[in-house]
C-alpha cells in the first residue's frame, strides 16, 4: 500500500489528486499547502512518495525536496508542476525528485509515475538527463572521459546505458533474462564506483566521462 504526501498551494489540484489517487487504491496520509508544511509533514506522516508543486509559499518545492530527502531518505518525490524549463528540471532533480512531471499530464500518468518511484525507479527520460548534463557541463569544455578510466564492468555499461535509454528496473531484467535482483545488485555496484547517490548521477557522470551516450 502506497502512502501519499500532497503538497499544493491550489485546493481544486489538492482535491482532484487525491480523488483520483484514493480511486487508484493509494493511501493519501496528508496534504501541505506550502514548502514548510511538506516538510514537517513528511517527518511526522513518512510517506512512501511526496507529490511535489514547486511554486509553493514559504519555501519553494525545491528546497523543500531537499530536505525532505535530507529528514526522510525512504520517502520518494514526484514534481508536478506548471513550469516547465530545463533550470527547474534539473533543480528539482539534483535536490533528489525521482520524477519530473508538468500539470498538463493525465492522472493516469501521475499514478502511474507515483508507483514507479514508490517501487524504487527513478522516472529518468533521455531528455532529463540530457538537459542536466548541460547544466552541469565543465565550461573549460573538457572531453568525454576526462575523469580518469572506466571503472565499470562490461555488464555494469550495459546496464547504465539501459537506465539512461530510460528503462526500468524490470525492463532491464526482462532485456538481459536477468532478475531484478541482480540488476539492482549492478546497479548498487555502478553507484559506488561512480560515487552516485541514484540513477540521475550515475547516468551524468557516465555520460560526462564518456562510458554511454545519450540516445
């Protein structure tokens, strides 16, 4: 069972989130109209997923993202917002959301992208990654794999380029007739050799250093 954070400024959006999540069987434990009640919130509630708006009062989703991640490791944020632009993308993203989503999305999208991260995925497009790679560039232009040697196994590049093609855990296994399992024990091995927290790093620093391409 899925517990849900809410975390609006706009009542109607509030409502019809949780409307069409409760239909969907999730469990709404609360909802904030502003960045600091997300945050006390999720320390007291600790939800399985914040829905996140990034316009908020007080303390604006990104940095409220932030320290939910910060006080509440296990809980997982989806952005859903009106903004849409590679700054705030990458932003909410490098403050640790596992989706980004725009408010023009239908709510099956929204449920749909709430169970992925609630099962461990992170919602990472070729695009996303893309536009975060930009922002992070080394403005000295330094080439691709100017970070020292690959550290990472045959199978390891394999499965990192899997990620930054945009596919999921299952789909990963289902792709290699490997089981889940394994592909998270990978991936638990590619995050310490690369020093990433998650899939977003890992798939930047690969892509920086010139171990996958984005598609």
């Amino acid at each position: 069972m899925i517990r849900l954070l809410i975390a609006d400024d706009h009542q109607l959006i509030r409502q019809a989130l949780r409307r069409a999540a409760e239909e969907a069987g999730l469990v709404v434990v609360s909802e904030a109209t502003d960045g600091d009640e997300a945050v006390r919130v999720a320390r007291t509630c600790r939800p399985d997923v914040v829905l996140m708006d990034l316009t908020l009062p007080t303390l604006d989703g990104v940095e409220a993202t932030r320290r939910i991640r910060r006080a509440c490791p296990e809980a997982r944020v989806v952005v859903l917002t009106m903004h849409d632009d590679e700054a705030r993308r990458a932003r909410a993203l490098a403050a640790g959301a596992a989706a980004f989503l725009t408010k023009d999305c239908t709510m099956q999208e929204v449920i749909e992208t709430v169970r992925l991260v609630a099962a461990g995925e992170v919602v990472l497009s070729a695009e996303i990654a893309g536009r975060m790679l930009a922002e992070v560039a080394s403005p000295l232009g330094e080439p691709a794999g100017a970070d020292g040697p690959d550290p990472l196994s045959g199978r390891e590049r394999e499965i990192l380029q899997l990620v930054a093609d945009g596919r999921s855990t299952t789909e990963i296994a289902r792709h290699l007739f490997i089981s889940a399992k394994t592909v998270k024990n990978h991936l638990a091995s590619i995050y310490a050799k690369l020093e990433a927290r998650d899939r977003t790093q890992a798939v930047l620093t690969g892509v920086r250093r010139g171990i996958i391409h984005l598609g």
